[in-house]
C-alpha cells in the first residue's frame, strides 16, 4: 500500500485556471507538508500543517492555500495559476509536528505544467 | 540565501568506484536527512542523523554527521548503476513543525 499518495501525477492546465492536487496519507501521522521543486530541483518547503497549527512559508503567494477536510488529507488548492507555478509539488507527512526529528514520508509528486 | 549547500552539484563516476557527497550548513542543525530521487519520482529515504558524529550505514552508503552538526557526508561504496539519481541533503533548521530545508542536490551518475 502506498504511505502517501498524490494525484494527480501529471497536470496540464492553462493560465488563469483554479486546480487542486490532492494529497492522502494513510500512516496515521499528524503533520502533513507540501514542497515545491522547481526545475533546477531545488525543493522548498511551502507549507507545514497538522489539526492545530498551519504554517505557512513567507514567499508562497497566497493564491496557494492548503485544505485538509481531515487529518489523513492535505489538498493543494492554486488559483489564478500562472505560468512560474510549473513544478513538480511533493506532498510530505511525518508523525511529530515540531522540532525534534522524524523522517517524513514523500508522495511521488505532482507534475503540474501551466501554458 | 541558500539554507543548505552541497557539493558536487554533478558526479559522474566509473561502476564500482567510491564517492563522497557533502552537505553543509552555516547554522547547527537539529536533524539531517538523506533522499535519494530517481529521475520523475518522488523521495526515497535514505538515513536520518541528528547528533554530532553520528555515522550510519545502509549497504553500501555510509552517512556521517559531523562534531558541531552543521556539516555531512554521504559515501557510496563500490557504486552500482541502481546508485544514480539525485541526492538531497534535507535539514531540520529547528524553526518548528519539523519543516525540511533541502540542499541543492547532487546529481549522480554511474557508468557501466
């Protein structure tokens, strides 16, 4: 069974549109992330959330906003989509929320490309 | 400013040679974590270190955390080409939440 699953794998929209990926984990953890890789492969965390507390990366526009209808989902929710939000979007999830250490689990990524 | 630096960006060895991937912080770090991502596909975990000289091992890579935990090193012994891919470095920078700084990463690649 896959730990953390993501869809869709791939993306194609046009500019202007509002999409949504989707993110389950089914590992019973509390926090849950999303990354953003860009196409040098740098991957920055975009936002961190568990039932109590989201965090939110400075730098991400707040046309992306996270939505998680429980603790074992965390969807990505992008309006207005612009052409330099073409990445690939990693989904996370770990069991502890706060520093101290656990690995956190990847989903495979989402390829979303914008023209 | 990058949180987290790695060297080499690329790496292109013979199969069955060693090398070694370096991360480096400027800040002490309460956890690093070692990817590995196969060319379109998500994360692999690697090991986890979290206190100062730490060393792990997992086959053939060897992870070592240094004294002060702001630098480490991945050896792969005698690589394979199931070894290539991108290897990320990612580091618990203590700002809460368990968030995941990651390195630039190191492209490897193994020739038979």
């Amino acid at each position: 069974d896959t730990a953390v699953s993501q869809t869709p794998k791939y993306l194609v929209t046009q500019m202007g549109n509002d999409k949504s990926i989707k993110c389950e984990q089914n590992l019973g953890h509390d926090t849950m992330y999303w990354y953003k890789q860009d196409s040098k492969k740098f991957l920055k965390i975009m936002f961190s959330y568990n039932n109590k507390e989201l965090i939110i990366n400075e730098t991400v526009p707040n046309r992306f906003s996270p939505k998680s209808p429980d603790k074992a989902h965390l969807n990505l929710h992008i309006n207005s989509l612009e052409l330099g939000d073409s990445a690939v979007y990693f989904c996370a999830s770990s069991p502890h929320f706060g520093t101290g250490g656990s690995e956190a689990f990847f989903g495979q990524g989402t390829r979303l490309t914008v023209v | 400013s990058q949180e987290l630096e790695q060297s080499p960006q690329s790496l292109i060895v013979q199969e069955g040679k060693n090398l070694t991937i370096n991360c480096t912080s400027s800040k002490t770090l309460y956890g690093l974590y070692w990817y590995k991502q196969k060319y379109g596909e998500g994360l692999i975990f690697l090991m986890m270190l979290q206190k100062g000289g730490e060393e792990k091992s997992h086959e053939k890579i060897t992870a070592k955390l240094d004294e002060k935990k702001q630098q480490s090193s991945l050896h792969i012994t005698a690589s394979q080409p199931s070894h290539a891919g991108i290897y990320l470095c990612g580091a618990d920078m203590g700002t809460g939440a368990n968030n995941l700084f990651f390195g630039t990463g190191t492209r490897l690649t193994v020739i038979p």
